[in-house]
C-alpha cells in the first residue's frame, strides 16, 4: 500500500461507503459534469459518526443502502433508484435526538450539497421530498421511489426479535436524557402511529416479507411499554 493510499485510508475508515456514494452520485449525473464525489461523501460520513448517535449511525445508513438492493434485485419495484440511494445517504444526515426538525434539516442539507454536486433541480428536488417524507413514512400510492425508500428504512422492524431489542435498546440510549415516564409515552405514540398505517411496507417484496413481522415486533414493544 503506497503513503497515499494509507492516508486515504485513515481519512476515511469505511472506504467500501465511500465507493458506493461516489458510484451512486456519478450513475445519477449520468454523464454530466461535476466537481469530485468523494469530499461530499465524506462530509456525510463524518455526520453519520456523530458522538449523539446509538441507532442512527453509519450502520443504520449500511443497513438501508443493502434494503434498497434488495428490493431492487427481489421485488423489481423500479423508481429512480440512484435518487432513492442519494435520499438514504441524506435521510438522516443531521440527526439531534432532541430537536424535531431533522428531517428537515437535513432536506435542506441535500439540496444545498447535491446542487453543488451537479444534479438538475428536479433531481435535487426529488431527493430532498424523498428525504421529508421519512417524517412520516407515509407514500401516496404508486410513489415508487418513496415506498422504496421507506420500506428499507423501515426494515429493522421485521428483525428477528434479538435484533429488534437491540435496535430499540439503541433508540433508548439516544434518548437518554428524557425521563423514563417521557420516554415510554412518546415511543408508545411513535409505536401506535405506525401500527396505524393501513401497511408498515409498501412494496409487494417488503409486503410479502417483512409486513408480518413487523406488526408483530411493534405489537410486542407497544405492550412491553404500557403493560
């Protein structure tokens, strides 16, 4: 390995991410012109490895990147898949448990950052509503990019249930300066929000393999929480 490449190794320790951003932010310039990918990449990187983080953190944006490959390799769902990819890498890009505009936030942060990078306003447009919605995890029917993308966000509910412990130990400990009577009331009503969709997952693939287990592991946390 040369000087150059152990330096770039240490700037950033997760240089397989960093291939799939820059491969990502090229395939959706499609040929244009545009300054390099990689230091937009790493900004996010670094965001992701934010001190704050527990669940939202660089395995969390890892873990939605290889949903999105899959429902594209199982279930064919189209859509603009280099977007949705984009809209996974900003989804959670600012992320301060106790603030409520993240989402927001870090839509704005898209279109500031992929302007730059050289995708047309109805790219960047496109990616900064994928990234909103995420809010809500809430896609009009036959919004095929925003059921792709909250689908594969929404994945790690369907988790074998070790896992889902994990994942909602995790989410805890970023809410660890709220007081556990707090805490329980406001997970319960995040709880009870999504059981209130008419389906967790919106794609026939995340419909067909994840629905059920993902009912059943918000149903368990809910009673867990109130009983």
């Amino acid at each position: 390995m040369t000087t150059e490449e152990e330096h770039a190794r240490d700037l950033d320790p997760r240089p397989d991410l960093l291939q799939r951003w820059n491969a990502t932010l090229l395939a959706a310039r499609a040929g244009r012109e545009g300054p390099d990918p990689a230091p937009y990449g790493r900004n996010l990187l670094s965001r992701w490895a934010e001190p704050q983080r527990r669940y939202h953190t660089v395995t969390h944006l890892r873990a939605v990147l290889d949903r999105i490959d899959e429902l594209a390799d199982q279930g064919g769902e189209g859509g603009e898949l280099e977007l949705v990819r984009l809209a996974a890498w900003f989804h959670d890009a600012v992320y301060r448990p106790d603030r409520s505009e993240n989402e927001e936030r870090s839509a704005a942060l898209a279109e500031k950052a992929l302007t730059e990078a050289g995708l047309t306003p109805r790219e960047v447009t496109e990616v900064a509503r994928l990234v909103r919605l995420t809010t809500t995890h809430d896609p009009a029917p036959g919004d095929l990019n925003g059921e792709t993308l909250c689908d594969a966000d929404l994945a790690i509910l369907a988790s074998d249930p070790d896992t889902y412990r994990g994942y909602a130990a995790a989410v805890r400990e970023e809410y660890s300066f709220v007081p556990e009577p707090d805490f329980r009331a406001g997970r319960a009503a995040v709880l009870r929000q999504l059981l209130s969709l008419p389906r967790l997952f919106r794609t026939p693939y995340g419909a067909a393999a994840w629905e059920g287990r993902g009912r059943q592991n918000l149903e368990r946390e809910l009673t867990e929480l109130t009983g």
